[in-house]
C-alpha cells in the first residue's frame, strides 16, 4: 500500500496520525529501544515519511548529523525531570518524537 501512495500522500497520512502525548506515555517506548528523536529544526511528519518510503540518501545525512538518533540516557532522564511532551508518530517499529518546547504549552 505504501509504495503506492506519493509521497504527499504518505506526509498526509503520517500528519493525521500525529499526536500531542506526555513522557510518562512514551517511557516504556525509550526503554524497549524503538524511540527515534527527532531535532526540532526537521519536521516531524518528513522525517516519518521518509523512514516510510525508505529514503536511505536523506535518512544517514540525518542520522550522521545525530539531527535523528536514539535518544541517550541523559536526555530521557531531563524529559523525565521536567515531564516533557512531544509530538509523536509511530512508522512500526518506531516512534519518532520531537520535544515540545515549554513555551508552547
């Protein structure tokens, strides 16, 4: 089904299943070593999109700038220490998030 959608379709798709969730909700997502986070100069929904459609180019350019990468110990401890929320999306296996700064709330 994927591969038949373009890939506008796919930022669509991706876009309405985005959802607002606390880190209490995603610890157990941290501690099972399937949450990719995602830097808040990249839009959350590309990034999803391009994991979807396999995009190998734009994903290691990501992942080497550490720009997307398994988060460290350090950071799900201060997310934990100031109960962050994010904005989350799930491409199986993974859920990327993307912190929401304090000043949104």
């Amino acid at each position: 089904m994927e591969s038949a959608e373009s890939l506008d379709e796919t930022r669509a798709r991706l876009n309405a299943e985005t959802a607002r969730i606390g880190w209490a909700e995603l610890e157990r997502h941290f501690a099972r070593g399937v949450m990719i986070r995602v830097d808040a100069d990249l839009d959350l929904v590309e990034v999803a999109a391009r994991m979807v459609r396999d995009d190998k180019v734009v994903l290691e350019e990501w992942l080497a700038s550490g720009r997307v990468a398994h988060p460290s110990g350090a950071e799900a401890a201060g997310w934990y220490e100031r109960s962050a929320e994010f904005w989350a999306v799930v491409t199986a296996p993974w859920v990327l998030v993307q912190e929401i700064p304090p000043s949104e709330d």
